[in-house]
C-alpha cells in the first residue's frame, strides 16, 4: 500500500457528500451576475463527456490488451506512451502512472489530499471520488468500501494495493482482460472499459 499518512478520517457515507452540488450552485452564482455563460458550461461539459472523459482511457486500456509493446511503455513512461496514440495532453497531467491488475494483484485509486485525478485521460471525476468519505475508506478498508459501496468482491488471496494520488502523479488502473475477448477487436475491447475499472472500483474479471 501507498503511503497513507495524509489520510482523512471521517467516515461519512458517501451519499451524504455533494460536491456536485455546491459546484452548481457557484455555476448559478456565476451565471447570474454575468461572469460565466451557461453556453461555456455545456461546452465544457459535452467535451469530457463525448470527446475526452473515460473514451481515451477505454482507448488506452483496449491498445494495452492488444499490444505488448504499447503495454510495456505505457507501464513505464505513462503520459508519453498516451501520447503516441494522438492524444491531445496537457501539463494538466504532470506524471502519469498505470498501475496493471493481474489475477493476484487489484489496485484502488484514491486521492487523500483532494481531489487529484487525471482529467486528461478520465474526464471528470466522479462525485463520490471527491467525497471525504471515499478518500478515508478507501486507505483504512478498502476491500470493505468496494464491496459496500461498489459490489465488487476482492478475494483474500488477491493483494488490494492502494495508489495516491497528488498534485505531481496521478494514477490509472490497466484492467485485466476479461476472458472470451480473444476475437474482439481493438474498438470492441473499448466498449468493455468502464471509467470505474480504470480507478479500480470495478473488477472486469
């Protein structure tokens, strides 16, 4: 496991966290005395929810499955493999990780500080992701908080590691293959990667 010595401590159930909420209430605030355009608000949103969002992530993941070599770099430099896949990145993303589940190994993203996540790669992040209660179970009972608040059942004699995020190093799950994928091609494979996969709260296998 990461280091954890910044972890938070409350224990809220995740439900009872919106930041979704206070971000359109500062979106009306705004809005109301001219300072945004509710036109630039759904630009913003249309483009990480159909252009960037967790499509480039799928993208990066099925390419992963398919190629060995692509696989080999993106586990060692990250940011610049994404890149060679004509990937439009920013210094949003300063270092990027991925971190590859295997049959005895999951990985749990989490960011205790925060809210650090890679836009660039994942879109927008996910309310409960920000929410105090996901970023202090997370580190002090991970497998209890992916079964509860996710369904997803990490057996004993799997390792559940947990990343952390930060202002420097964002992480990113490269999910197993699920089996019977053989035949697939590459833009098919895409389909089968889910956003929560790629953070590690969902299990493919």
């Amino acid at each position: 496991m990461t280091d954890t010595s910044n972890s938070i401590t409350e224990t809220n159930d995740l439900r009872d966290y919106d930041p979704e909420a206070r971000a359109r209430a500062l979106q009306s605030l705004l809005t109301e005395k001219g300072l945004l355009s509710a036109d630039a608000v759904d630009d913003v949103i249309s483009t990480y929810e159909e252009e960037v969002g967790p499509l480039i992530g799928a993208k990066v993941v099925a390419r992963a499955w398919t190629d060995p070599e692509f696989k080999e770099r993106l586990l060692k430099t990250g940011i610049e493999a994404v890149a060679q896949l004509d990937v439009e990145v920013s210094d949003e993303v300063m270092e990027l990780r991925v971190v590859e589940n295997t049959p005895k190994t999951h990985n749990l993203v989490v960011c205790t500080l925060c809210s650090c996540y890679p836009w660039a790669i994942l879109g927008l992040p996910p309310t409960w992701y920000k929410s105090p209660a996901y970023r202090s179970r997370a580190v002090d009972e991970p497998r209890t908080l992916l079964r509860e608040e996710f369904d997803t059942e990490i057996p004993d004699d799997v390792e559940l590691e947990v990343w952390d995020s930060n202002s420097e190093i964002r992480y990113m799950v490269l999910p197993q293959r699920p089996p019977g994928t053989d035949r697939l091609s590459e833009t098919e494979l895409r389909d089968l990667v889910t956003r929560n996969a790629m953070l590690g709260v969902e299990r493919l296998v």
